[in-house]
C-alpha cells in the first residue's frame, strides 16, 4: 500500500483550502511516503525559506515515532534531549505540532505536515486535510 501523488496532491490542496477559509496566508505543506522521502512540498508565497524545512522535520518526526508531532511536543520537554536528538538526526527532529502519521486501511502509507502557524493550528489543519482527503492520522 502507498501514499500515491494524488493523495499527496488531494491532502494539499485541502490544507491550503482550509487555510484560506481561516484567513491564514503563511504556511508550507510537506506530504512524504512511509520512508519519509517527499511526495510533494508547497509554500505559499508570503512563506519564508524555512518553512518546506519545518514541514519535511515535522513529517518525518512524526513518522519516527509513529505519532503525530502535537504530541510529540509535549513529551520532548527538556532542551537538552531536544538538541541532543536534533544533532543525532541531522536536523531532522521537529517536533512542533503540525505533523501526522498517515494511514489507509490502517497501514503507515506516509506522513503529512504544515508549517507556518502556531503548532496547534498547524495540527488541526494537516489533520483534517489528510481527514478531507479520505485517509486517516495517527494521534
């Protein structure tokens, strides 16, 4: 089972629907298959050169610990631990909210994330875009 580009393509344009709807005009969505590797990636035009990097950390966090990235910022509370697995992943650790765990049938086909709001926006957000999409998430 896999995360095709339509999905990927379906869960973005919901993102960026459901954004519009709520007046929100900075944020990068990054769509990734269950190795972690980008199926698609978009910003909008007012968002910074960081944001598609934030996006790609807060998925692929999410699927390294097989749990959305709201969560995960709740648990990796101590700076130290933070920085400690930032620097052993190269980076690759975010975890800010906005990153899911996607699923279909409940199979891990990737994970989806968005950056550019506050973590709990950004989570509800790519929530409900992979929901709109007809896939699920993982908590």
């Amino acid at each position: 089972m896999t995360l095709t580009l339509d999905d990927a393509s379906s869960i973005a344009r919901h993102a960026f629907a459901l954004a519009q709807a709520q007046n929100l005009s900075v944020m990068s969505v990054v769509i990734t298959d269950a190795g972690g590797h980008i199926r698609l990636a978009m910003r909008s035009d007012a968002q910074g050169i960081f944001g598609v990097d934030t996006a790609l950390g807060k998925a692929r966090t999410a699927l390294g610990f097989n749990r959305a990235t709201m969560h995960l910022s709740k648990v990796f509370t101590d700076p130290c631990g933070v920085a400690a697995l930032s620097g052993a992943t190269a980076g690759a650790f975010v975890p800010l909210g906005g990153g899911v765990v996607v699923q279909r049938d409940g199979v891990t086909v990737g994970a989806a994330a968005i950056s550019g709001g506050l973590p709990q926006v950004d989570h509800d957000l790519i929530t409900a875009a992979v929901e709109a999409a007809g896939l699920a998430t993982l908590v």
